[in-house]
C-alpha cells in the first residue's frame, strides 16, 4: 500500500462481538465490488471457536470464529484491520488489545459512549504506536475529538 493508504483491495479485517447482519452484509459489498476474497478474514466472538456459515455471492463460505483477539491475529496474519461491534462497556478494552497486536494497523469502533478516559488512552497508544482509530461522530466527547483531529489524525 502506499503511504498513508489506509486500505486497498486485498484488505482484510477480524470482525469482533459476532453480528451476522453487518458482516453478511459486508461480504455482499465485497462480491458487488468484484474482491476475489472476502474482507473478513476471521470472526472473534469471545467463548466460541469454530466456523460461522455465510454467503459470498451464491457460494456458501466459512469463516473461522476464534475465542481471542490474540488467536485470531496468529490465525490471520495478513488482516490488518479490527472491527469492533463490542458495547460501549468493552469497546475500550478489546480496542487496546487488538491495537497491541503487531498485525493490526486499524481499529473501527462501532459503541457510542465509550468514556472520555478510555478513549484518551486509546488515542495516546494509537499515537505512539502509528495506529488509526476510525469511529463515527459520536463515539468519543469533543475533548477526545480536538485530540484525535490535532494528534492522532483519526478518520471519521
């Protein structure tokens, strides 16, 4: 990829908390666009292992559901990307956990409400750690947000 690129066509991400509606919906996106493989690479659903049955295109897949964050990462070396339906309440946690994995680049943070304290400790290792944390205009207060926008440079 090229510098600064966050994504390309070959990309692929770690889906945590299972949602079978938003990940079902994602790989029809990716048949649409013509991907050869799937975006998601592998499912954490914390307690579970195994495979969830989906779709992509008329084909039957199966993607592998891992118990851990760091089980999922060895399984799936070349996804790079977290994306974290996890409530507000464990949003924060499993974030830092993925964002500590070497092969993770990107964490998507679904929750709203996550607090004010957690996020700025995941801003501050994202920094550090020449990570990028993408959420939605709610996600963190607006201190969190002059933050991400002056230091961090998160994408919305």
């Amino acid at each position: 990829m090229a510098t600064g690129q966050l994504f390309s066509k070959t990309t692929q991400a770690l889906f945590y908390n299972y949602k079978q509606l938003p990940i079902q919906r994602m790989l029809d996106f990716d048949f649409l666009c013509g991907r050869e493989t799937p975006s998601v690479a592998g499912i954490i659903n914390p307690g579970s292992e195994g495979f969830q049955k989906l779709f992509f295109g008329q084909e039957e897949i199966a993607i592998p559901v891992h118990s851990t964050i760091e089980a999922a990462c060895a399984a799936h070396p070349t996804a790079d990307v977290f994306i974290n339906f996890a409530s507000f309440r464990s949003a924060a946690a499993s974030s830092m956990s993925a964002l500590k994995q070497p092969t993770i680049k990107v964490a998507a943070i679904i929750a709203e409400g996550v607090p004010e304290s957690d996020a700025k400790q995941l801003i501050a290792y994202a920094k550090a750690n020449n990570k990028v944390i993408l959420c939605h205009i709610n996600q963190f207060s607006a201190f969190g947000y002059i933050i991400i926008l002056s230091v961090v440079g998160v994408i919305f």
